[in-house]
C-alpha cells in the first residue's frame, strides 16, 4: 500500500519487531497480545487508540516513525 501512494500506521506490540522490519509508521502500545485496541469491550479506550494512531498518521514527518503511545491497558 505504501508503495502505491496510500500511507499505513501499524498498531504493534513488540517495538524490537518494528525496528527490525522498518515498519513506515508504528504505534507502539504496551497491551497483552491479542487487544492491539484495548481492554475488550472499552469503546472509549479503542476509539483514544484509533484516535491517537489517526494523529500520526498526520503528524509523522519521515519514514521509521515508532511513536510510544500514552495508553495505558486498564
């Protein structure tokens, strides 16, 4: 996608991977495997995730963007 022009933002859970992969845009959320959005059931919570993956897919300036998010699981 990414080659054709359409930019990407990837939810991830294992920063050492996107580093590695050189994944164009990450955020990098400290949740159990299994809830890249969250707490199952927390729509709040899911839509701050979507929200806050949406920012950086503005704001990211250059490729290699990983971007620690402020979220907390519970």
């Amino acid at each position: 996608m990414e080659s054709q022009g359409i930019p990407t933002v990837t939810l991830n859970m294992f920063r050492e991977v996107a580093e590695n992969i050189k994944i164009p845009r990450v955020l990098n959320l400290r949740f159990p495997f299994g809830s890249p959005l969250g707490v199952p059931n927390n729509k709040e919570q899911q839509k701050d995730v979507i929200k806050e993956a949406l920012n950086l897919l503005e704001t990211a300036d250059q490729p290699g963007v990983i971007k620690e998010s402020g979220i907390t699981y519970k």
